[in-house]
C-alpha cells in the first residue's frame, strides 16, 4: 500500500511547479505527471530524460520546463501530488462503515490489499524515491507523514471497536504500518519473496502479521 508535517496538509506542494491557470495546463500537467512515473518504472530516475518524459505525455520539452524547474522539481511535485491522493485514501478507507462491522482480519486483508495495488500503480514513483534517496537528497518528510496517519486511522478504529490503546500500542500501529509498506515496497522493486505483490496469500500473511503485533489474536473476530 505508508510522513512530516508540511504547511496545507493534504494538499499538492505548489513550490515545486509554475502555476497551471488554464484546463488545458492543468490536462497537460497532469498528463505529464503520469508520463513520468511510467518513465520512472521503466529507466529509473537518474537514467530518465525530460525529453522521453514530455514526448510520452504528447508535450513539448518547453511545455515541461514551463511547468517544472527541473527533473528534481518534477519529481517533488509527483510527490507532492501522490502524497495527497494517497492520504485521501487512506482517510476514505476507514471511513467505510464496514471497518466497524467487519472481523478485524477482514479489515486489515482489505487494507494490505489496498496498499498493495496502489503501490504497484506507482511502482515508478518509489524507485525515483530511493534512487534520490542513495544520492542523499531528503524524499522522506512525506512517507512518514503517511504512514502516521495511517496508524492514527489503524488506532482511531481499534478505540471505536472498543479496543484500550495504550501508548506503547499506538508506537507499535506506526512501526507496524511501516513495515507493512516496506514489505510490500521490497517485494515490488527486489522481486517475490515468497509471494507476488498481488497474491492474496502475501495480504493474508501481512493482515495475521498486523493482527499479532498489536496484540489482537484475543479479540472476537466476527
């Protein structure tokens, strides 16, 4: 499926780009932030060019540079704008009544679902991450800022169901979190080990992993 605060939580980071008035700058922005990412999955960060980028998304290299400082500035922007959708997400999930009614096994195989399809869908955007990353650039704030709230949804449910959450229980639903994506982010850029990253046995085994860590094998499932 997985972040520091920033001003205008939730929202796209405007730093990173010229401003879009029009639709059609809009369509093409978006356009390009797509062609990116696909990119990204295919030649990685340091090895993709702005030209390959523009030309996939039918754009001239000028219509990227009036968008975009830079390769880095794009990449903080794709960023930015999947950081948003993904916390949007994130807050629609649990959001879903069923998370109050269903076995918490269910809750949490739906969850490590979830996360897993759309990491794969941006499989592009994580290997530009860690290639920037290993050349010391600072991508994190935001993947942590996901991740607490992801764990803040996982804790808000529990105590809606009832369920004591002490301070040492809230720790362990942000570290759980993180390494449920950082399963699930190695199985996609390193390869299966054992499961593929959409086999519903490595969303079982990460849902009984969640359950256990936090102590919830004692609770009624159903």
């Amino acid at each position: 499926m997985s972040h520091a605060a920033t001003e205008g939580e939730g929202e796209p980071d405007n730093r990173w780009t010229l401003p879009a008035y029009q639709e059609r700058s809009r369509q093409q922005r978006d356009r390009l932030m797509k062609a990116g990412e696909r990119v990204f999955a295919e030649s990685g960060f340091w090895e993709a060019h702005v030209a390959g980028i523009a030309k996939r998304a039918g754009c001239s290299v000028g219509s990227f540079y009036r968008r975009f400082q830079d390769k880095e500035a794009f990449f903080f922007a794709l960023q930015s704008d999947m950081a948003a959708h993904a916390e949007a997400n994130i807050v629609k999930f649990f959001a879903d009544p069923a998370c109050q009614t269903e076995p918490l096994m269910e809750v949490f195989r739906r969850l490590m679902r979830n996360s897993a399809r759309t990491m794969k869908g941006i499989e592009g955007y994580y290997r530009a991450l860690f290639e920037l990353s290993l050349r010391g650039r600072d991508v994190w704030p935001l993947m942590r800022r996901l991740e607490a709230i992801e764990a803040g949804q996982v804790v808000d449910l529990l105590k809606a169901r009832g369920i004591a959450m002490d301070p040492r229980k809230r720790d362990a639903a942000h570290l759980a979190i993180r390494m449920m994506h950082g399963q699930i982010i190695s199985n996609m850029l390193h390869g299966p080990g054992p499961y593929s990253i959409d086999d519903p046995r490595l969303h079982e085994e990460l849902a009984l992993m969640l359950l256990r860590y936090l102590g919830l094998e004692d609770i009624p499932l159903g």
